[in-house]
C-alpha cells in the first residue's frame, strides 16, 4: 500500500472541498483545500479513513484550527502545521481571528 500525506489549506472563498493527488511512486501526496475548519474537521476524517499518516495544516490555521482538526482525527493520524501566528496573508493576523 502507497504511504499516503496531506497538505492541507484553508481559503474562504472555496465553497466545496477540493483535492489534488500526486503520485510519487511509493507514496501519494494529497493536497486539500477548505473553506472553513468545520469543512477541514470533515475533510480530516474522511482522510483518516482513507489511511492518511499525516496532515499539515497551512500557515492559514490558527491554533485554535490546529487544535479542532487534531481533536477531530482523535488519533487516528498525526497532525502537523506550518506557523505565522501573525500571517502575512491576513494583514498580519492570527487565522484563528479569521476564520472564527
């Protein structure tokens, strides 16, 4: 079975989940794109159970986002993120302040 990992990022103005999948020979990178960390909570899930090892969350997530996908995979794959707590893309805001 191919080892399969996610990039994971958040945009508002994506209505439906989209996916990209790249194959690389032993093993698949799967890019996600959301609209909301209630969307990225049920995205996470479905990925857990597709096998997923991994998710990194975009600089887009705030702590807080981090928290609620950790807490919405329950364990069942690890999660990572890339880090601006004052994002470049957000006039130098937190995503938390964003997206909640």
């Amino acid at each position: 079975m191919k080892r399969k990992v996610v990039f994971m990022f958040i945009n508002g103005s994506i209505t439906e989940p989209q996916r990209m999948e790249m194959d690389y020979g032993p093993g698949m990178m799967i890019v996600v794109g959301v609209g909301s960390y209630e969307s990225a909570c049920e995205e996470a899930k479905k990925l857990a159970d597709e096998g997923v090892l991994m998710i990194e969350l975009c600089g887009g997530f705030g702590t807080i986002g981090y928290a609620k996908v950790t807490e919405a995979v329950a364990g069942r794959l690890w999660v990572g993120a890339v880090r601006f707590d004052n994002h470049p893309g957000y006039d130098n805001a937190s995503g938390d302040s964003r997206w909640l």
